[in-house]
C-alpha cells in the first residue's frame, strides 16, 4: 500500500474518520493516494480541496475529460504509473470511446502526442504540458502565448497549468512514498462538480 503506516478506514477515528467519509467510494473505499496522508489529516484535507477544484469543478471550461488527458500524460512524464492506472480508467469512463482513448494513450506511451487523436490546441496543451514537467524552470512567455494562438483563452490556460501542477504534486507524493494501486477502485472520481463541498467518489 505505502512505505510508510496508514490508518485503515476501520481504525479512523475523529477529524480522520470524517475526512475518510467524505472522500470514500463503493464499499468504503479510500483511494491509498489520500490513505496515505492518514496521519497528517491536515493534508489530506488540503491534497482533496485542490483536487477538486483544479480537476472536478463546475468553474472550469475545458472538457474534463482533456484535463484527464493532460494528468495522464504528466504522471506518464513522471513515470508515476498509479495516477496513469487510476486516470486513465477516469478518462475513458469521462471519453466513452474506448478504441479513442486506447489510441491516446498509444501516443502518451510513445511519446508521440502529436500522433493522438486530439485538435490542434489540444496537442498544443500537451507541449506545454510536457515542458512545464520536465523543463520548468525553461518556461518563458512565448509558451503561454503558443496556446493563446492555438485557441486557449487565458482562463483556460490557467486551468491546464494547474492540471499539470497538481499532478507533478501527486506524482510526488505516490512516488516518493511507495503508493500502490492494490486494493484500489480505478477510475472513481467526484462527479459532484457543482459542490467543492463533495468529495464522495462514484
């Protein structure tokens, strides 16, 4: 599950267990991602909030589905192979065009995004998105421009940043703590967009 110890949804007590019954899916499942912040509630409070606000949340104009991508491709970057797994089975539960989203991830896999079956700002995205992970302190003005150019408005910009943000955070944590996938639900995801409130997953 993790290298270090975490509290099983049985054991949680207090400010744990509320947090663990606003975040469980089917059969009281908590995702080992947020498990993992089980003795420091505090951040597993905050590591939720921005999850939903940057990826599930009514605010946001771009397709949920695409900011999936993104986070698909960034974890792919960070070989960070529990949040490919658990978004990938997201986005083609979002995309419901299984052969579509097999082939996006052939060309994530590849390295070869401009091979997917995404529109030209999208591909656009997913260059920014590369260079934002592996080379950010290289990041200059023209990058943001490119995606204005590609059709972005800068709202949208901002949202596909903080996708990318947030998942190099993610990343880091699964990775740097030993996270795996067993006993996980993949795909689950907090439909509520409506309510940053609900964290339940379905």
């Amino acid at each position: 599950m993790s290298w270090i110890k975490t509290v099983p949804f049985e054991q949680a007590t207090g400010r744990l267990r509320k947090l663990y019954d606003r975040v469980t899916g089917p059969n009281n499942n908590v995702d080992n991602i947020m498990m993992v912040h089980s003795l420091r509630p505090h951040s597993m409070e905050g590591h939720m909030a921005i999850y939903k606000t940057v990826l599930h949340h009514s605010g946001n104009t771009v397709p949920k589905w695409f900011l999936e991508v993104l986070g698909v491709w960034v974890s792919s970057l960070n070989r960070c192979g529990y949040c490919v797994e658990h978004h990938f089975s997201g986005l083609q539960r979002l995309l419901r065009d299984t052969p579509r989203g097999d082939a996006i991830r052939a060309a994530i896999e590849a390295r070869r995004v401009e091979e997917a079956p995404l529109d030209t700002a999208q591909i656009a995205a997913m260059h920014y998105a590369r260079k934002l992970t592996e080379e950010p302190g290289a990041m200059v003005e023209a990058d943001v421009i490119a995606l204005r150019d590609a059709g972005w408005e800068d709202g949208e910009i901002l949202e596909i940043n903080q996708v990318c943000a947030y998942f190099s955070y993610a990343n880091r944590t699964v990775l740097g703590l030993g996270c795996s996938t067993d006993g996980d639900v993949l795909g689950l995801s907090p439909n509520n967009s409506d309510d940053p409130e609900d964290w339940g997953h379905t």
